[in-house]
C-alpha cells in the first residue's frame, strides 16, 4: 500500500489546527485519528506526536497564543486547546521498563521506536499534517486492508508490558476486525490470568467499550470460548442472551447500551448483579441499572412499566424479553405526571395525613391501569375515590 495519504477528511480542518501545527514545527497526526479517516470512520479525538519535549511543547504553544494544559506531562502530553476543541500533543517516547500495570518512559526524537511500543499495527500509522503521507513502520496499512488486529513484534511480550492490552485486542477486534491474527488470539488466550491483575475500573472500561463494537456479540462469544472472562467474570459463560438482545436492539432501532448488554451477560441475579456492579467500580446509577437489568418485573404494560421504573430501566426490561416493538414504543413516550396533587384533595374534605396518601395511590393505581387518561375521566376518577374515602370516615 505505497504511497497511501490521509484523505482530506473534515477534522484535519479544525479551526487553530494548523496553527498549533506550525507553533510545533515537527509534529505527525497519529492513532485513532489516522486508522479512522484511512477507514472512513468518524474521528473524535485528534492527536498529534512531536519529537520536542514537554516543556518546549508548552513554551511554543505559549507564544503562539495557545493554552497549554499538561495534563500528562510526565507521560509527555500535553493538551492544546484549541477554539475547536482539545488536542493531545505527546512527546515521542520509548519504555524503559513495564510491569504489566504501568510504563516507565524515556522521550526520544525516533519515530519508530515510538511505534514499537503502541499495542496493535493499525494504531501505530503517523501522517504528515501538510502532505497527508502515511508513516507505517509495522506494516499497518496491510493490516488495516484487511481488518485484522495484530501486536506489534511478540504478543507474549506486549502483553506482559500492559495486561489490558488482551481486552483491547478484543475490543479492537469487534470494532475493526475481521479475522483475530492467531498469534495474538493464542497469546491473550494463554496469558488471560494476567487480567486478574488489573484494577476493575480499567477492566470495566475496556469491557463497556467492548460490548457496544460493530461485532461486540460474535467477538464475545469467542472471549467466553477462549476463557477470557473466566479469571475476572467467570458469570459470564454463554453470549446466548447477548445475541437476542442485539437483535431486539436492532429490530426496535435502538442504539446498543453497554449496562444493558452487560446485563445479558449475566445471570438473572439481583444480589449477582449488584456483588457484580460492586466488583467492577461501576458508578451508583450504572449498578442501579445493573440490578435492574436481572430484577424481574411483574408489571407487563409497556407504558406502566415506564411510568413505574422510568423509560430507561423499561427499554432494557423490555429489549431483555424480546419485546422489540414495545421498546421502540416507550423510548420516545413522554412519562406524564399525575395530574393531581395532596393539595386538591384536602380541598374536597379529606383530612391531612395517611388518609391523603391512601387516595392518591388509589387514584394513580387507577389512572395508570386505564392508560393515564386526561380530562373529565381523571376527574371522574378522583371522585370516586374520593367518595370512598370520604365515607369510610363517616
């Protein structure tokens, strides 16, 4: 693949781009950026790789009028931003020494020796700012042809360097892959113990990652057959229930959810699923969802299952049992609200306390049966309960 060039994509015209570019004076697009717009994907971040230091990377950005965060400096990045957004600028690095976790670095002025330490080939393509000339020091743009993920140099070893590097292969895969490149499969296959090491909140950020990719259901599957959850979720054993979900998901044009997928990876748990949440560092609501995901729920009406749980913890109950049209029905629905207070009832006669909280469960059991009704019927509603209140005190 000679003389491939970065096409005139639209983010490479990002109002003070170019001005960051000349500020640096010797600096490459690179990563995501790079493998997106040579796929023709879209890109959200933008990253830039110099072989300038840290500090020239903020004096330079400085004097041209740009603010410079360092927001990793010691890693060397450092961010520009720019009226257009942030960009990431980094100094080319090499690793001094890993443990798995995390990467002591040096910086250098080698290019290549920057791409030797990236996980995959198709993530270490550079491209000139000006002409658009790929750099491809590991074969990437073959690769990326052909979609298949593959490590740079041994697997064993990148993997040994950073053990999240097994659950990005498998990421990377369901996002881009085709085929996996046998050599890495085996690699993570073999070493997926190493995952145990890991902190949960790196694991469960690959794993959310993961399950929302083009081809998250058939690479799961593959994980659950290579053993890869087996060490950090041995739950999860079987992509079955995944496998319906997306296909409800499709079938009611609803955009995959990654806590909704985990959830079908689970046992129909509550305790499970909360102990689960807990394990893996998700946020409150997250696990809430979590929960939900694997509570049974014995309200069946679309609309009241809405209006009781919320519209979020409804689409995935009703995505979960296959209810596709269901779902799709009470994504956009509008939950009203019960069109009458405490207030009004004490007004009609009925005396504060219990009393009032009684009557209105009533009148919204009620209203909610008859598919939240509006006008005179909420009117006929509220008297009648009313009336039996009001004589049951009598």
């Amino acid at each position: 693949m000679d003389g491939v060039t970065l096409p005139p994509v639209e983010w490479r015209r990002r109002a003070g781009l170019d001005a960051l570019v000349d500020a640096l004076g010797e600096a490459r697009f690179v990563g995501g950026a790079v493998r997106d717009a040579l796929l023709e994907m879209p890109v959200a971040d933008v990253d830039l790789a110099t072989p300038l230091p840290p500090h020239s990377v903020i004096d330079r950005l400085k004097a041209a009028g740009i603010r410079a965060v360092p927001t990793g400096i010691e890693h060397g990045t450092v961010t520009a931003v720019l009226e257009s957004g942030p960009v990431e600028v980094t100094t080319l690095r090499r690793d001094v020494s890993t443990d798995g976790r995390r990467a002591t670095v040096a910086f250098t002025d080698d290019w290549q020796a920057d791409a030797a330490r990236r996980d995959f080939t198709i993530n270490a393509l550079y491209a000139d700012p000006g002409t658009g000339q790929i750099f491809d020091y590991f074969n990437g743009l073959d690769d990326l042809s052909v979609r298949r993920v593959r490590f740079i140099g041994d697997p064993l070893q990148r993997i040994a360097e950073d053990h999240l590097r097994i659950l990005r292969f498998f990421r990377f895969l369901a996002r881009f892959g085709d085929t996996p490149d046998p050599a890495g499969l085996d690699a993570c296959t073999a070493r997926a113990r190493d995952l145990m090491a890991l902190s949960r909140e790196r694991i469960a950020d690959e794993l959310l990652k993961l399950l929302v990719a083009r081809d998250a259901v058939r690479v799961t599957g593959l994980m659950i057959e290579r053993g890869i959850f087996a060490p950090v979720l041995p739950e999860v054993v079987s992509p079955d229930r995944l496998t319906a979900l997306a296909q409800a998901e499709a079938a009611a044009a609803i955009a995959p959810d990654p806590i909704r997928r985990l959830g079908a990876l689970l046992p129909q748990d509550p305790q499970l699923a909360e102990q689960i949440g807990a394990r893996l560092k998700l946020s409150n609501n997250q696990r809430k969802r979590l929960v939900a995901t694997a509570t049974p729920h014995p309200e069946s009406r679309p609309r009241a299952l809405a209006y009781r749980l919320g519209v979020q913890t409804a689409v995935d109950a009703l995505l979960l049992a296959g209810r596709s049209a269901d779902a799709a029905q009470v994504s956009t629905w509008a939950v009203p609200r019960l069109p009458i207070g405490g207030g009004a009832l004490v007004a009609q006669g009925l005396a504060k306390g219990p009393d009032v909280a009684r009557a209105l469960r009533a009148i919204e059991d009620q209203w909610v049966a008859e598919g939240f009704p509006e006008g005179s019927r909420v009117e006929e509603i509220v008297a009648s309960v009313l009336a039996q209140a009001l004589r049951a005190h009598r």
